[in-house]
C-alpha cells in the first residue's frame, strides 16, 4: 500500500469466525522477532493518529492511520490475539510505502536558461491569470493560463522540486495570433498528463 505524506490511510483486517470475540492488534515490525502494538481493540482504540474498530459482525477490524509521515513507512500486521503460553498469533502483513509531498511549479523560459516561476503549490495558487491545481490522490497536477494576450506566446515548462532541486516535466510552446491561440496551448491545461510526482 501507497500513500502520500499528510494522507490518511484505512486498513481492513478479516478474520475467521472463532476469532469473533478475540483481540484484535495493529502493530509495526521493528526487528525480526519483534512487532511494537500501536493499538488493540480492547484497551483504548486510537493512541495518537492510529486508531482501530472492529466490527464481529462483518468478521473485519479496520485500523486508520492518519497524517502518514516517511518514518511510518515499513512493515505492519493485522493480528488477532489468540493467548496460551507458546501460541502464536494468528496475523498477515502489509508493508505501506510514503510517498514525499514535492512542489509543484509552472514557468515561462526566457532567454539565457531562465525560467520564470508563474505560479507554485506551495504560495499562492493562482497568480493573475495563472493558476496551478494538484491532484496528488492522482500524482497529477494542472497549470492553466486564462486572457491569453500575444506578450504570453513563448515557451512554458511544468516540473517538481524536491530537496532544492528543480526537475522540468514538460515543456509546451504557446503561439497567439491575434485573438487566436493556436494548438499548442491546449497542451499545457493537460501539462500533468505524465506527470507522476
């Protein structure tokens, strides 16, 4: 299972009739021979942002993880407590990967290897007539130019940073004639179409 940083994420565990009435855990593989609880259906049901409910009638507890952060990443276990001295747990695992939430950006490239910040997810949304929407549940995100004028035809890119580091995605060329846009402007309403950041 995948998630972004700052996600929520929901996990349901099913299990067998005879354990209807057993304990049910969530916990976090820290060694090889050892899983730390985070929580038990039968002591308080959410510690922090974790919280889990079972529901005996369905034969399924959920747990929830909210504000996934990149040290959730790891192993964890569904597991139903089973007691007796020498008993092991009847369990199954699922490994969760965090994805880090990266700045997205639209600019317009001018001379000498410039290129100009229009508008970025991590300011202001919209800028004049520019304005940039993300979609991360999709990895996908748009950047729109609205009045298109003939002092906006030229060369724009779309990209991501991520640790100081600017990647260009996508660059799309603008031709304005008149009152006329041509093709190319199309292209970057749908800038984010490969986009998978």
């Amino acid at each position: 299972m995948s998630a972004l940083r700052g996600e929520s994420v929901t996990i349901q565990c099913r299990y067998d009739q005879r354990y209807k009435h057993s304990v049910k855990y969530w916990c976090k593989w820290e060694t090889w021979s050892s899983c730390s609880t985070m929580v038990r259906s039968g002591s308080p049901q959410r510690k922090g942002d974790v919280s889990i409910a079972d529901d005996p009638d369905q034969l399924v507890f959920t747990v929830t993880m909210r504000n996934v952060q990149e040290k959730d990443a790891g192993t964890y276990w569904c597991g139903v407590d089973i007691g007796g001295t020498g008993t092991m747990d009847d369990s199954a695992y699922i490994y969760l990967t965090i994805y880090k939430y990266h700045v997205k950006f639209g600019c317009k490239w001018y001379h000498r290897e410039s290129c100009s910040t229009m508008v970025s997810s991590d300011s202001a949304q919209t800028e004049g007539d520019v304005s940039i929407t993300d979609y991360p549940n999709q990895l996908v995100f748009t950047v729109t130019i609205m009045n298109v004028q003939e002092k906006d035809a030229g060369w724009y890119w779309c990209g991501v940073e991520t640790d100081g580091t600017r990647i260009y995605l996508k660059s799309v060329h603008i031709s304005v004639t008149g009152k006329t846009v041509l093709q190319d402007f199309h292209d970057l309403i749908a800038c984010s179409e490969t986009v998978r950041y």
